[in-house]
C-alpha cells in the first residue's frame, strides 16, 4: 500500500512540474510577442512594436505582431507558426 501511494503521489509531483513548466513557456512566450506593448484601455488601442520580420519562436493561433507596418495573426500553431497578414493593407 506504502509503494501504491509513494507512486501517486511522485507521479502527482511531476504532473505538477510538467504544468509548472508549461505556463512558464506559454509566458515567456506572450512577453516575447507583446514586449513593448501598451494597452490604452480608455481608448481600445494596442498599440505593438514593430518588428523587421516575422517571429521565429513558438507562436499558437491568435498571436498577433506587427512586421513591417503590416499586422499579422498566427493561423497554425507551430515554431515559427503560419501567419497571415490582416486584411488588405498596403
């Protein structure tokens, strides 16, 4: 019974470590793509820096980044991710 529960309870642990590792990732992951990002709630603006291509990190469907004046979403998960630009912008 001892090893029944000492197995649970280390495979309880590591489940633990694996989520802790995980938000840690998704994190370090949203601060790479709204560094330097402001929000303006008063106004409904966000405003994003500018960046001179796209992201090569680890990006998720919805990740939004600004590459040459032009916005861009994330349609595929993936590292880089599949983006497309918003829209018809010129």
């Amino acid at each position: 019974m001892t090893t029944f529960f000492s197995k649970t309870s280390n495979y309880r642990e590591q489940e633990g470590k694996e989520l802790k590792d995980h938000l840690r990732a998704v994190d370090e992951d949203l601060n790479n793509i709204f560094k330097g990002a402001f929000l303006f709630p008063q106004y409904d603006i966000v405003n994003l820096r500018n960046l001179t291509g796209l992201p090569s990190y680890t990006a998720y469907v919805g990740y939004m980044c600004v590459v040459n004046g032009k916005a861009n979403i994330c349609t595929a998960s993936g590292t880089p991710g599949t983006w497309q630009i918003i829209g018809l912008q010129t």
